[in-house]
C-alpha cells in the first residue's frame, strides 16, 4: 500500500520534506497489509467518528477506481461543491492521496493530522502493541480528519484492496460504485473472478445504492447482483459507455465515465445535485496522472495487472497503430506479469525491462526471461532511467516510448521527463 521511499519525496515547493510526518507513515510499511477492522473502528471511535459527518462516496472494484473517482469529484466541483478525495496509491507524494478540490493536503497540516492519531490514539503508539494500524489504515484516517475539518459537502473515498475486511468497509456511505471487476491480489481474494467479486461485494450495505460499470464479466455480475439483494443493496447497472467528451483517453475510460455519471445520480437525493452542464464539463476536464498519459512523445499508464495490461494494449492499437513500441517495464513480483506481457506483446516491439523501485519488485532478469520466451526483443537496466534512456534511442523519430507495469516505474519515468523539460522562462516543472 506505501512505499518506503515515500520519506524522500519532495513538498510543494520541490524541497526535501524534513518533518518527521512522512518518515512516520514510512516506518507502518513494514507492517504490511494486515486485513481487519478492529483497529480502524478503535481509532476513529478515538477520534470521535470523523466519518460521520461526512457524505462519502465509496468507490470498489479492480481497474480504474481511481479515474472513477476523479471524474466524480471533477464533475462535482464544477457544480460548485466543496470535494474531498482520497485515493491511492500516489505516483510522487503522499499528499496526492488526499486532496480538497483538487488541491492536495499541505506538507504541515499533514503532519498536524498525524499527531493529531497519535494524541488520540496513544495505543498506536505502544511499545507493547503488536496490532498498530497499518500504513493504508492511517492514510484512510488522515483523509477523514482532514475532510471532516474542511467540512467538504462530498467525500469520494477510493477502496484499498477491497473487500468486508478492507479499512474502509468500517465507513457508512451514502452510496457505492464498483468499477470493472478483473483479477488482481489473488493472494487476498482467490483465483476466479467469482471469487473476486464476491470480496468486492461483501463491502454492501444494507440500504445503500450501488452503481456498477459496465461490461463486467457474467460470473462478476451474477455475484454482484445475488449479494445486492441479500443485503437490501438498491443496485443499478450503466446500461451503456459515456458518450460525451472526456480529457482521459482510452475506450475504458468510457465505461468508467458512465459509472461517475451513475454514481453522481445516487448522490442527488442526499442533496448533491450535479446539473448536466457540470457533469459534461467535469468529465471533459478531468484530470488524473498516469493513465494514457503522454510527456514529451513518452506514453505513461499504470497498467500493471492483465485487465489494465488489455486495457492499454487497446489503446496503442487505437492511438498510435502504425508506431513500433518500446517498453519500459517493472513490475512487483506478485503480479501475474507473464500474463501481462503477453497481453502486451501484440503492440511491444521491445521490453526495456528495469526493477520497480520497492522491495517487491520482480528481479529484472527473471522478467526479462518472461519476456524471452513469450518471443519480445529485451534489454535489462539496473535502474529506470538507464531503461529509459535505452527506450528512447530504439524508439528515434518514429516509434513510441511507453512505460507500465507498476506505479512506481510510471511515477519515476514520469519524473524523469518532467525534469528534463524546461519551459521557456527557465525554471523547471514541478510535479504535480
């Protein structure tokens, strides 16, 4: 869920943060992802239940949760609301994670709101406990304190890996919205997309609306539907793909835009009526890093599990048909990434392969003998930028650079472009 270089990240003003605030959520890493409920619901009885006054927006599933969730808050702010949202993971800075229309949280009031757990919450604190809350589980609480604080009329809240047992199951939504359903965490959810889906729906709320994406998979929906109407979920399916102008690019990102337009209808009757006019103007100027993303001629997408990987092998096809592709590709070690780069092979014209920057990553030489077998022309790098380079040189004039596998491969490509550009008053591009 985090990423221990998460502590050398840069604030706003692009200088190194030396508070002790991100140094702290770094140290909850190495807790892992522990599932369970028991220690989100103490800490925000200890906080005396930010949640609850808030109206959220609780977004499930397994691809594009996050442009869902952008599109939401993008939409609802030009309607005139006052948005929170929260995500995850980031690309550069933790703050991206939690932001109030569309402003990420400043560097001190982050490190207010951490006290602020830690004051109310002395058990995270002790020695003598062995059950702290995990790195994602106090990423959640920050975004509630700080929503709760800025009194925001909406809160969209992004799940993490999903499921009854996920930090934010804990939370009352006003109303849900599940994504494309796919395989990914099989280590957590099982196998069969059944089974994925069953953890994905097992966040239902008695009462509580749902809207589901189009497309998804028979076996998806059919669990989807049953556990519905176990539960007194009113459930409601996007019958068809968006149809108006988007700013994200891609045929799925028509399908998640029909679920943001569904999800904004089951909030009209808790007071947040979004007029078309600003439902047309939000979609169409969202905005939302790393998905389809292009940077000086380089194409960015955090593709990093079979159904993105499909997604993204679309839109080379779709984008960019007549230009040989250069990979450049990390992945974690959990990942089913022979699937993957098979799924991509029909557009890659050569994998630069590269470690994905965390401890988790697939060792380079056993993706590259992946990629080996499945026939792609290969070059391994000890680091992104060496990949990078290589990518770039194969590519010249007429091929395209693309980099995807895993977020924390894109975010470091994504860096690495931004900082070679230099804008015509001579100071470089912060990174938003």
């Amino acid at each position: 869920m985090g990423r221990p270089e998460d502590k050398n990240l840069l604030n706003s003003q692009g200088r190194p943060v030396t508070d002790d605030a991100l140094e702290y959520l770094a140290s909850l890493d190495s807790n892992g992802v522990r599932l369970g409920l028991h220690r989100m619901a103490r800490a925000l009885e200890d906080l005396g239940r930010p949640d609850q006054t808030l109206r959220i927006l609780l977004v499930a599933g397994t691809n594009g949760k996050g442009s869902t969730c952008a599109m939401v808050a993008s939409a609802l702010q030009a309607a005139g609301y006052r948005v929170g949202l929260y995500t995850s993971p980031h690309l550069h800075r933790f703050s991206e994670r939690i932001q109030l229309d569309g402003r990420p949280v400043s560097d001190d009031e982050l490190a207010d709101l951490i006290q602020a757990v830690r004051r109310a919450c002395p058990w995270q604190d002790d020695p003598a406990n062995e059950d702290r809350l995990t790195y994602f589980e106090l990423a959640t609480l920050l975004g509630l304190i700080f929503f709760a604080r800025h009194e925001v009329d909406v809160a969209i809240v992004e799940t993490g890996l999903g499921g009854h047992l996920d930090a934010t199951a804990v939370l009352r939504p006003s109303a849900m919205a599940v994504t494309r359903i796919g395989l990914d965490h099989r280590e957590y959810f099982g196998t069969s997309l059944r089974e994925v889906a069953q953890a994905e729906a097992s966040i239902f709320k008695p009462g509580v609306p749902v809207a589901v994406a189009p497309g998804q998979a028979p076996e998806a929906m059919d669990v989807l539907r049953t556990e519905a109407a176990r539960t007194s979920a009113p459930l409601s399916v996007c019958s068809s793909d968006y149809a108006g102008p988007l700013s994200l690019r891609g045929v799925h990102q028509r399908q998640n835009a029909a679920l943001a337009r569904a999800a904004l209808e089951l909030l009209a009757p808790h007071g947040l009526t979004v007029p078309e006019n600003a439902v047309a103007a939000g979609l169409a100027s969202t905005r939302w890093p790393g998905r389809l993303e292009e940077i000086d001629g380089a194409l960015l997408d955090v593709a990093h599990n079979v159904d993105g990987a499909r997604a993204l092998a679309d839109a080379l096809l779709d984008l960019y048909p007549d230009r040989p592709v250069e990979l450049v590709f990390g992945v974690l070690a959990d990942k089913d990434y022979r699937e993957v780069l098979q799924t991509l092979s029909r557009r890659v014209h050569r994998v630069h392969v590269c470690p994905a920057l965390t401890p988790r990553s697939l060792a380079p030489a056993e993706c590259a003998s992946a990629a080996t077998e499945l026939g792609l022309l290969v070059s391994t790098h000890s680091t992104c930028a060496d990949a990078l380079r290589a990518a770039r040189r194969a590519a010249g004039s007429r091929g395209l650079v693309c980099a995807a596998g895993s977020f924390g491969v894109v975010a470091e490509v994504r860096r690495l472009l931004l900082d070679s550009q230099v804008p015509s008053d001579g100071a470089k591009r912060c990174l938003h």
